[in-house]
C-alpha cells in the first residue's frame, strides 16, 4: 500500500473515533508530536515537517494506545496499528 493512502487511512480511522489530527510546527526538543488530550478530547499533533513514514508512524502509534475497532481498516493498516500495541 503508497505510503499517501495509508496516511488517509489512519487519518480516517482518527476521524471516526472523534479525534483530531494537526499538523503543527514543533520544536526539535518537543520531537515529532503524539497524542494528548486537550480539554477533555483526544488530540493527535503531529510535526508539519516530518516525514509521510514519520506521519504513519506516529498515527498508527499514537491511535494503537486507544481501543480502535480495526476490523473495519484494510489489512496493512491494521498491521500497522497492532505492531504499535505490542
């Protein structure tokens, strides 16, 4: 699977658990962002600068901390979050 869908996918699956994904600009000493919460909400912040792996990566890591339904993901997608929950 491209790299850009997957990303669309993740993205999507953060959608559907009500949670919001941005792309912000982040200090080097912050790293790459990750998942908060902000005003009860949970957040997912990611460095605009990053690379679309480093993107990936960080969604599927971020979203494999949560109790995500992946049955309804394709395939690489769920590989991906379930590798980050073990």
């Amino acid at each position: 699977m491209k790299h850009e869908l997957m990303l669309k996918e993740l993205e999507s699956v953060a959608k559907q658990q009500n949670i919001q994904v941005t792309y912000e600009s982040i200090s080097e000493k912050v790293g790459l962002g990750g998942l908060c919460r902000v005003r009860g909400e949970y957040r997912i912040i990611i460095d605009k600068q990053s690379a679309v792996a480093d993107r990936i990566a960080m969604l599927a890591q971020a979203l494999s901390t949560l109790d995500i339904q992946t049955n309804t993901v394709s395939e690489p997608v769920s590989q991906m979050i379930r590798y980050y929950s073990s």
